[in-house]
C-alpha cells in the first residue's frame, strides 16, 4: 500500500460539479462544489457522489491495455455476478458462512492435489489476500521451526534467496529481523543459481526461496536442482534447509503446460508453496493460497482459534476480516475450467507471449531475454547498436498508444542491463497482440531519428511493476 501525504495548496480547490450532475438539495446548492480533501459537511444524492467519483477515474489506464501486471482484469460476467452476490460475506466469520468456508476447504484440497502433495488430505492451507500475505506466513512457518531446532542464544536467522525476489520478501526479512541473504545475477543467469544458494546456507538458514516464475523476466527457477543442491549439503554438513517455491504466477501455470517439470511437493525438500489467485488462477483480486506439505510443516502455535464469532475458528493470517467474494470466485473458475479449461487458456496465452516476442525480434531493434516459453512473459532490450533511443523512450512513446509497458533496470550484478516486460494473460487476445506490435513498429522511425535518449532519470523514469 502507497504511502501519501497531505494535499500541496495547489490541490486543495474543490471537485467540480456539472450543473447536469446535480440534484435538488436544500442543503447545498445544485452546483455546490465538495472538498476533495476534507469531509463535506453535508450528504450529496447518490447519483451525483457517483458520477463524481466516475469521471475521476476515467483518467485511470485501460486495465485490459497494462501489460506491466500480472494481475487478472477480466473474468466471466457470472463471476462478477457471484463476486457481487458474495461482497457482504466476512471471509473470516467461518460460523456464520459455512459454505463459503466449505468453498475455501475445497480450493486447498483442489491445489494440494494440483501440486502433487504426497497426501492431499493431510496437507494443510488458507486463503490470503494475495501471494505477499502468503509468503509472509510461510516465512513465519519458516523462521519459528527454525527457532525450535535452534537454541542458540543470540543467534540470527536468515533467508536465502535470488536478488529477483518479490518485493515482499524482502518486506518480510525487514519486518520479521531476519537476514536476507541474495544471490546476485551474474552473466546471463537472471536468477537464483543452486549451487550458490546452498553455499550461503549455515546452522541459521531458515529456508531457501525459490520462485516459479520471475517478475524480472518471466522465467522458472530451478526448483529440482535446488533441492539436489541442498539435499548434497545435507550429507556433507547433516543441514536440512527446507524449501518455500513462490508460485506466485507459475503455480497456477506450469502444472497444466509444464506438467513434467518437477518443481512441487513431489519434492520432499518443498515445505510449502504460494500462489496468486488473482494472477494466472484467472480471478480478479486480490485472492492467494499458502500451502503446507503437512500439519508438521506449519507449526501448530502459529495458528489461532477464537470463538468469539461462534465456533472454534483455527486461523493463520495477517489481517482478519476480508471478503469472501474472491475465494467464491477461485472457486467459480476452477469448477468452471477444470484441468482441460485451465490448459487450454493458459496454452493460448504462451501461444500469443511467444508470437509477440518472435515477431519484436524480427523487427531488428531488439535482443529477447527471454521468450515467453515459460510463463508468458517476456523481456527484451535494444541491441548495441541502437544508439539513438533506449527502452525508457520506447515505454513512454507505447504509454500514448494506451499501453502500459514497463522499463526498468536489473538488480545486482545487472544494473547496466535495461529492460521492456511484455506479461500476456487471458484475455489479450491475438487482436490485442496485433494492435501492439503495429504500434510498436510505427513508433521505430521517429525513435532511430532521435540524437539519443531523451530520458535520464532512469530511477524516476522506471515503470516496474511486480
């Protein structure tokens, strides 16, 4: 969540309202202009307080047209029907809303199975308001079965992972004092390398954080590998470092595309998994799950019960209240799709992820990082020899197209690498594709008849999203 300041005096004058917009009202005038910035002293019809708020967020982007998110903006209209029937039901009140609890029991059950746990009844998971929530409570699972097999005084936990992290991870080893330990990138290895990963695990390693599917690139990293690399340390220095895999975008990817790729719990080292509903599960957010292999690898002591609402309510999470119209909706579309639904959508966006980026290769400007073979998604840069503009000018010029593509630099070691992230999802269609590339290929003139790159400020010109 954005932290804001107060208005500056310029943006301190009143919304302005249509005359057409405004309705008798003894109270206040039919023009009457409320504050933006202060509560209005009197009520206003509602009707005029939604065209206001309307036309204000007219000026917002196209979510359809944003491809920096992997976030879902488009679902059937029976979701939204059953998100709007569902929006006044407490997810947390599991008494009072049985069946949506029950909802939520089966969509754990339907993911355990998913990510092949050894025994799906036994595995153990909650829905969250998204993947960040989810890795934050693995983190903690993490850290407090390392707290009870660690009885050194004094001693500091840490946490292994890729520089290409989630922010939230961070967020997490900032928040819960514990230290992250990053592997930079290094050549053309974008992510966390094994062998690197074991060599920074000590006696206070928590875990070891792999990602499905990097927000840098859209690449996998090597789960399987990881865990080899572990399960060798583990016999020459009798270390168990468990394994968290952040699914955030690729757990509800790779088991329908990918299906022999072994990055799961068929990996005994895997302890827990993540993953977005919002993002390729297809629901609008924000809606996550984290996953347990078993009951042993969450620890019992983190999980609350209260009975205040009625019933004995065991809960793990951040926050307590939150809608159940989103797990409803994960519900929904995994009923609706099943395993054939599911492959079919997501095959159809790597089938449009890998055109666009065949077809932005062959345009001459441009070196592809990354193909969209894995997730759909993929990066690419300006090749040496284009001089006169960068990727910061090529976002900007899309941005007036309606666009929303991200620019941005690489973390350590890659800072010198500057990149454009294409991420496709269910409903940017081949159409949507086509109108891309033809802007993108109108654009090239005018940019190679530049002197050079007309932003410098690539800090403040970066428009990375997670």
């Amino acid at each position: 969540m954005a932290l804001h300041k107060g208005p500056a005096k310029s943006d301190e004058r009143p919304l302005s309202v249509n005359p057409f917009y405004g309705e008798a009202n003894p109270v206040a005038g039919m023009t009457d202009a409320p504050p933006k910035h202060r509560l209005p002293d009197a009520p206003m019809p509602p009707s005029t307080a939604y065209q206001l708020v309307h036309d204000e967020l007219m000026l917002d982007g196209n979510s359809r047209l944003n491809l920096a998110t992997f976030v879902t903006t488009w679902m059937e209209p029976q979701a939204a029907v059953l998100m709007a029937e569902c929006r006044d039901k407490n997810m947390i009140d599991k008494d009072e809303y049985p069946r949506t609890a029950e909802l939520e029991r089966r969509c754990v059950a339907m993911l355990a199975d998913l990510w092949n746990a050894p025994d799906p009844s036994a595995a153990v998971g909650c829905s969250t308001t998204g993947s960040s929530e989810a890795c934050m409570l693995a983190g903690m699972a993490l850290k407090r079965r390392w707290s009870k097999r660690n009885q050194t005084p004094g001693a500091r936990p840490n946490l292994v992972m890729g520089v290409n992290v989630q922010v939230c991870w961070e967020k997490f080893c900032n928040f819960w004092e514990v230290e992250a330990r990053l592997i930079p990138m290094e050549g053309d290895r974008y992510h966390l390398d094994p062998q690197a990963a074991a060599d920074l695990c000590d006696e206070n390693t928590i875990g070891v954080v792999g990602i499905l599917g990097s927000t840098f690139d859209g690449s996998y990293e090597p789960i399987a590998e990881l865990c080899a690399a572990l399960d060798a340390l583990q016999e020459r220095t009798g270390l168990d470092v468990p394994v968290h895999v952040d699914g955030a975008s690729g757990g509800m990817f790779a088991p329908f595309l990918d299906e022999d790729l072994v990055w799961d719990f068929r990996l005994p080292r895997v302890a827990s998994i993540n993953t977005s509903g919002h993002k390729y599960g297809l629901v609008y957010p924000g809606v996550g799950w984290a996953l347990w292999r078993d009951k042993e690898a969450l620890p019992e002591e983190l999980v609350f019960r209260v009975n205040y609402l009625g019933g004995d309510m065991p809960t793990f999470a951040l926050n307590f209240s939150r809608p159940g119209a989103q797990v409803v909706a994960q519900y929904y579309t995994l009923l609706r799709l099943g395993r054939e639904g599911y492959r079919a959508v997501q095959q159809s966006t790597r089938d449009v992820a890998r055109g666009i980026a065949d077809r932005v290769e062959a345009l001459g400007d441009f070196r592809l990082l990354t193909r969209g073979d894995e997730l759909p998604v993929f990066a690419f840069t300006t090749t040496p020899e284009v001089t006169s503009y960068d990727v910061f000018d090529v976002s900007r010029r899309l941005r007036e197209s309606g666009w929303l593509v991200p620019a941005y630099t690489f973390p350590p070691n890659r800072e010198d690498l500057s990149v454009i992230r294409v991420v496709c999802r269910n409903g940017f269609s081949e159409d949507l594709a086509d109108l891309f590339v033809e802007d993108l290929t109108r654009l090239l003139p005018e940019l190679r008849r530049q002197s050079g790159p007309v932003i410098r400020d690539k800090a403040a010109a970066t428009g990375f999203h997670h």
